[in-house]
C-alpha cells in the first residue's frame, strides 16, 4: 500500500503509523466515568468499507495525518494533514 503524503509524495506504508480513528472523541478529562474511558481505550469498531484514520509518517516529514481509505481493498481516496483538519473543525 502506498500513501501519498502531502508533503513528501506517494511513500510505502512502511514509513507510516497506523493509530486509529481519526474522528474517535475522547471523553471530558477527569469528569468521565471510568467506564467511558474503558470504552474509549479498548471498544473500537472495525468498519468493512470507507474509514477515517490517523497515520504518523515517522520515516519522513513526521506529521500527522487522516487518511481516508477503504478497509476492504485498502484504496486510498483522500490524504489530509491532521492538523489543518484540526484547524478547520475549531472554527
């Protein structure tokens, strides 16, 4: 699979780390229950088809970002940095 950054070009997916969801909310600090932090860490769907994901290109420019891939023939249809989508969901 390759994974085409938006600053370094079409790289292997070697280079990359996978994290997991990207549009995963964490629960609010010290108010959550300790049973939503427990589903926060370990409960994770596992979607056949489209998804939303967050890689680490740590063997190049190390930045964050979604990658927009489909999880039954891990076609890639989009690739933002993470931190202009964070941006943008602020305003």
């Amino acid at each position: 699979m390759r994974i085409t950054c938006p600053h370094c070009g079409a790289r292997d997916a070697q280079e990359f780390s996978y994290l997991g969801a990207a549009d995963l909310q964490r629960p609010e600090g010290m108010a959550a229950s300790e049973a939503a932090m427990a589903d926060y860490v370990y409960q994770r769907d596992n979607p056949a088809g489209v998804h939303r994901e967050l890689w680490y290109h740590g063997a190049g420019c190390h930045a964050w970002l979604v990658v927009t891939r489909d999880t039954r023939n891990h076609a890639i249809t989009a690739v933002e940095p993470a931190k202009a989508r964070k941006a943008g969901a602020a305003a």
